[in-house]
C-alpha cells in the first residue's frame, strides 16, 4: 500500500520525472513493503542539473553583495513553508527513515527545523568584508581588504539516518552563502529530498538555484557530481570508506570537499561521577537504533566500578524491555534499522563480537516478532578490549561497548586508540578533571557533564577519519565561501 507521494525531481524550477519516466520502489523499514515511488534519475538528468546550477550561478546575480538580504528573505520564507509541512515531515521520517514516533520531533524534525532558525539567527555574524589595515611596500602604502564570496555550484550528497537534518545543515547554509546547490539524497530516503525542490517552487527560488536528484543507483548521481569540474564544492555526510573516494574523485578537478563521515565515539564515566548510575544507564545506545554518526558507541567506565555498570545496565536494558518497534505509540524513540542490508550488516557485527570473546549482556537477536521490517533488538557488550573491530568499527545500529580503564591518562588513550573523532563525553563531579580529560580527547566535540556540544549555532565536524571542515553556525555558512584580498594604494611613503 503505497502511503508516500511520488518523490519527483526537481531541475530549473521544475518538478518533473526521469529522463524515460524510470521510477524505483521506497521500502518502509518498519514492513519491508513499497511505500512509495521516487523517479529513477539517468545521467542526462544529472548533466541537466549540473547545467542549471552553473547557469544560474554565473549568469545572475543570486550570489551578488547586492542581493545578500533578499536571499535571506527567501529562506526565511522557505523556512515557513516547512513548518507549514512539519506533519508530513514527520511522515517521511517514519516511513522512509523508519523513525520511531518518540525520535520525531527530536532529532528527525524538531532539532532539524531549529537548525534552520539557528542558521538564520547567525548570518548576520558572518563577516563578508575584513579590514586588514594598511602596509608599507615599494614606497607606497596600501589598503588591504578581504571580501568574502560564495564559492559556486555545490553538490551536497546527504545519507539516509537524519535526512532533514543533514538536508538542511548543507542546503540552508549554501543558500545563505549565495552558491547554488544539486541536492543528492540518499536512495532509501528520496522523499525526504523531493520536498526541498517542491517547496523551493513554491518559495519562489530563481531557476536553477535549488536542483534535487536522486535514484535506485547510490552512486552514479554522485559520482558524476564529484568528478564535473562546473561543481565547485562536494558537501558529504556517509561513511569514512565514501568520504575517502570522493576526496580521491574530486581531486582530479581540485573541488573544494567537506567531509562529516564516521564515529565511534566514547563516553567515558569517571568513578567520581555524581551519578554513576544515571550516567552509566543514559548510555544505552537505543534512540533510532543507533543510527547517529556522534552517538557515543564506546562505553568507558573505571576498573574499579566496572562490576557496578554490568549490573546497571543490565537493569537499564531489562527496564526497556520491548517499550521498542511501533510505529503507533509515541513514546517510542526506536524503530528499525534502514534495511535488509544494514540490518544483517549489524547482526554480523554481533556475531562478530560473540567470536571475538566479548560478553553479550543484552540483546543480539533480529526480531522478526516485531513485524516484516529490520528489527535489531537494543545490544550490549561487556567484557571488550579497545583492539577488538566491535570497538574500533562504526556499527551504525543498536550496539553499545563497554570498557574497563585504569585511571585517567588509560581512558584518553583507549579514548584516542580510534581512527575516528566526532564526537564524546566525559562525566566527572571534578569539573576541572571533566575539562583536563575532554580537552585532550582528540575529536571535534565533547559534552562534558552532559553539555550540548551539538547544536545548530555552533560548528560541528570531526578530526581523523570522521572528516573535514565544519556545519552548522557561522562556520557552516563560511564553508561554502572563499576569501578575495582586494588591495590598492592610498598614499605615498614620505621621503626620510
């Protein structure tokens, strides 16, 4: 029973089919069944995208110093078109993400749309002219200025977890910065990506400046983005093994590439935490079946009240129970994993840890109870050392390791023993402590005592294989711009 509209594309100002009519199936994570169509996009329609951007960058002024308010205006006015969307939003979320209800209006719609106000909120902070003051050289003194400018055609290739979060952290900011942009989303959630070109028609955006192209292939649309030199920038959130070959493709053209790829991040619990229990039980790695790049994966907890956090969280997950996997009751905050595919990519991650010798203190088994969907029940590992894959791998999905550590310097290490550095935590009644441990954890964010480390007015990004460059805040916006000096001569040194 087909639930979700036709996801259309869009190019030129125009929503329209694939070159053909080509169409391919969106499955629901929650049934396994079609749940929609999505147009099937061939080559020509990408060419045809990657031509409307160009044109519309080079030959208007939608970039210009001039026309910097009014394109603020028009994504103010795109903004209000999507809270006007915000129930169909969330049904997009659940049916082609495979939200759960109680995820959202959190992380899925809610946290997304205010992203978008936040971006709104900091633009007026981006400093488009800086005054470097004046030099003396060849016997004149010179006025130096730097101005900053959009840096064209952007290609934003989004992933499938958080659709309208990634969506809006690359669209909005390029939009802002006075690119225009072909927005690739992933296959398994095109819906998500069709409404940006729907309701950038309705907005009003001049043509060309918002290009939407998806298809049943998930990489041909990219690749073809990343390799066109008319693309001036490839914005990419996916996977590190993604992420390197899109480095290695764009290099040819020498494309400006930001990378948000994996994590594997750690939180780590000290034995003066002021509530051990509580910080040990709110790791439990459940909301969207842990399908967040910066959920915090790695458990890390001090030798010395090691026993204390097996039994506290084996009473956390017991306590959660099966209060999991309906799409009907709205205090569920997980769902399935995305697909067939991801589903027995993360059961062969359990499996992995039974053999490596791992304890499995909870969960491990695929749900077919739950319904025809991709249910992986909420899984916890005890016993593990940092060298094992189920401790240096992302898992993408409802699997959390816990770690022994001796002091403090033992858990930076395990900490740092990663490729990755997104994100993490560190919990301590010693704020000070808190600080020395979170400052030398090498990852781009760290909530200490459970601070908001991650939110639409500050940069976000990571160090190591978890990517280049920043989203989100004014350095989100920044990082679709270039800097021009401009410099000229406004006196005469005098002669001594």
């Amino acid at each position: 029973m087909t639930l979700l509209p036709d996801a259309k594309l869009f190019i030129d100002g125009e929503l329209r089919d694939a070159t053909g009519g080509a169409t391919f199936d969106v499955i629901s994570p929650w049934t396994g069944e079609v749940v929609g169509k999505a147009a099937d996009a061939a080559p020509e329609d990408v060419e045809a995208a990657i031509v409307a951007a160009r044109k519309a960058f080079d030959e208007t002024d939608w970039g210009s110093d001039e026309n910097r308010q009014n394109r603020f205006e028009l994504v103010k006015k795109y903004r209000e078109l999507f809270e006007q969307n915000r129930e169909r939003l969330a049904q997009l979320a659940i049916h082609e993400a495979g939200a759960a209800q109680g995820a959202v209006y959190r992380a899925h719609v809610n946290m997304a749309l205010d992203g978008w106000d936040d971006y709104l909120a900091v633009f007026p902070k981006v400093e488009w002219e800086k005054d470097y003051g004046e030099k003396e050289a060849f016997g004149a003194i010179h006025k130096r200025v730097g101005v900053r400018e959009p840096i064209g055609v952007v290609g934003a290739i989004t992933p499938w977890n958080v659709p309208l979060y990634v969506n809006i952290g690359k669209v909005v900011a390029a939009l802002l910065a006075g690119c225009t942009v072909i927005l690739k989303p992933a296959p398994d959630t095109p819906g998500m990506g069709a409404i940006f070109g729907e309701l950038a028609a309705q907005a009003g955006f001049p043509k060309g400046v918002i290009n939407v192209v998806f298809g049943s292939d998930p990489a041909q649309a990219g690749e073809m983005l990343v390799t066109d030199p008319r693309v001036d920038l490839i914005s990419f959130t996916g996977s590190t093994g993604v992420g390197k070959r899109i480095m290695e493709k764009g290099a040819a053209t020498l494309k400006r590439v930001f990378l948000e790829l994996g994590g594997k991040s750690a939180k780590i619990v000290c034995d003066d935490a002021p509530n051990f229990p509580m910080e040990v039980a709110m790791t439990m790695l459940v909301f969207h079946a842990g399908q967040g790049c910066a959920v915090q994966s790695r458990l890390l907890v001090p030798k010395s009240r090691y026993e204390e956090a097996k039994q506290i969280l084996k009473g956390a997950y017991m306590h959660f129970g099966d209060n999991w996997g309906s799409a009907e009751d709205p205090e569920h905050i997980m769902g399935p994993v995305i697909s067939k595919r991801q589903m027995e990519r993360v059961k062969s991650y359990i499996d992995l840890g039974v053999e490596e010798g791992a304890t499995l203190l909870h969960g491990g088994q695929i749900r077919t109870d739950k319904g025809g969907g991709y249910f992986v029940e909420p899984t916890v590992f005890v016993d593990v050392t940092n060298d094992m894959r189920i401790a240096q791998e992302e898992i993408f999905g409802p699997v959390l390791v816990v770690i022994p550590y001796e002091d403090d310097d033992d858990a930076v290490r395990i900490a740092n023993e990663s490729n990755y550095g997104l994100s993490g935590g560190v919990s301590s009644g010693d704020h000070e402590r808190a600080m020395r441990i979170a400052k030398r954890v090498r990852t781009g964010s760290m909530s200490v005592n459970n601070g908001m480390c991650i939110a639409g007015d500050i940069p976000f990004g990571g160090y190591k294989a978890s990517g280049m460059g920043r989203e989100w805040g004014v350095e989100g916006i920044e990082e679709y711009t270039d800097m021009k000096m401009l410099a000229w001569p406004v006196g005469q040194v005098e002669a001594a």
